[in-house]
C-alpha cells in the first residue's frame, strides 16, 4: 500500500486503543442564539420539553458538521491534500452515489453505518430481487464491507456505502479497511464532533479530513506504522519510542 502521508502521520496496534483530542470550532457563538438556548432550558417545565430541546441542538450540530465537510473536500478538490493523509489506492466509484455516513465498528463482523448527520443515507441494495439504489435517511444498517479490492487492483467503495466523488465517512470504533499489500485499521475516538473523517477525492484518493482518532498501517499482522490524528492533520508515532516506554512503565 502506498499511503502518502504529505509528511505528518500517525498509527497504533492492532487492539489499540489510541487516543487523541480535537477540539473543534464549529461556528462563532451567536450570542443572541445562547440567551434563547438560557431561556428556553429555564422554561422547560418536563423531560419532554428538555427532550424537543435536545434534538433542536442535535440538528444545528448535524447540519453544522455536514457543512464543513464539504467545504474541506471542496478546499482539497481546489487547492490539494497538501499535508493531509492519503490512501490513494482508494478512490471514489463514480457508478455510486456521493453521500456521508457514519461506520462504527462491530463486535460481530462487518460494521454498522449509521445515518448521524444531516444529508446522511444508506443504501439499499436489493440486488437480488433487482432493486438497486434506495437510500435510508434514518436510522442504521449493517455492512459486510466497506470496501473490495478489484480485478484492475484498485480499491473501491462497495454499493453498500456512498461511495462516489466527494463521499464522507465517519469512523467510530476501529474499522479495518484493505490496502494494496497490506491492511490498514481506522480507529475513531472522537465524539459525535470530533469524529474521525475521510473523504473519497477524485484524483487525490481516500483524504483524511479531520477528527480524532488513529490510523493503523499492519504488515503480515503486525503493527508497522501508527499515525495519531486530530485539529486536522496526522502524525506518525515513533514505535520504538512507543515500545520503549511501555517497557520502563
């Protein structure tokens, strides 16, 4: 796998649990906007009340997220990755439809893709009875694989996940994902806000975008580079620094 890394990245084991932290701005606060936010908790009078509040936040964050999405792919696709995270092996299926979603990993097999933010959907492919290209807005699906490797040697989205030009997935939990000569592992920490991002880019590849989380790079099984994301860009961790640590705790 040739993963160009634009020179700052990071990577961790294979039952890693890396860490990372990145705060995220996702708009100046609206001063007037915080005083009705005050009021309206004052006056909420039931659970219900909180509840409605609750998810009116929810969606302003949803719909806050899904907008700088795509003004950082748009940044890429007009100015490059430059020193962003890259797996240019994995590209955009232009036959798949551009969307975003969040995958979280299973303990069973497969991962979960779960609609979280505003424009997210899952496809539904029904090809055995011939329906293709339905898209769930709600809710959640499993899917055996984000990914498949093709007879030309390429890397491309399955049709169970948005996969065309300028697709956004989200990770949460650790995701493995195929590389060329070896397996790569996507391992999200972040919250909601904070989650581990990649984008398919036409002639860039597969972009890290923001969040929090790390990125595992196995050769043969064994962990051979570990890179640390977070504020947007990724930093490889010293292995040997890292090993020698671990045995003087």
């Amino acid at each position: 796998m040739r993963t160009s890394l634009n020179r700052s990245l990071p990577v961790t084991t294979v039952a890693l649990v890396l860490s990372i932290s990145q705060p995220l701005l996702l708009w100046a606060a609206d001063p007037q906007e915080d005083d009705q936010f005050s009021r309206e908790l004052q006056t909420a009078k039931t659970a219900k009340d909180v509840q409605d509040l609750v998810d009116k936040t929810s969606q302003r964050l949803g719909r806050a997220i899904a907008k700088l999405e795509h003004l950082l792919v748009e940044n890429i696709r007009t100015n490059g990755a430059g020193g962003r995270f890259v797996i240019p092996e994995i590209t955009p299926d232009q036959k798949l439809a551009k969307g975003s979603l969040t995958l979280r990993e299973n303990p069973k097999g497969g991962v979960m893709g779960v609609v979280e933010n505003s424009g997210d959907s899952v496809p539904i492919n029904l090809g055995e009875i011939g329906i293709r290209g339905l898209q769930a807005t709600s809710g959640s699906r499993w899917i055996p694989n984000v990914f498949s490797k093709r007879d030309d040697g390429t890397i491309k989205p399955t049709n169970d996940v948005p996969g065309g030009d300028g697709s956004v997935h989200r990770y949460s939990g650790m995701v493995p994902v195929p590389g060329q000569d070896d397996h790569i592992l996507l391992v999200g920490e972040g919250e909601r806000s904070e989650r581990l991002t990649f984008a398919l880019v036409e002639d860039v590849g597969y972009v890290y975008l923001r969040g929090k989380g790390k990125i595992g790079i196995l050769k043969d099984g064994k962990l051979s580079k570990l890179f640390q994301c977070e504020d947007g860009s990724c930093r490889e961790v010293d292995l040997a620094e890292k090993k020698k640590d671990k045995e003087g705790e």
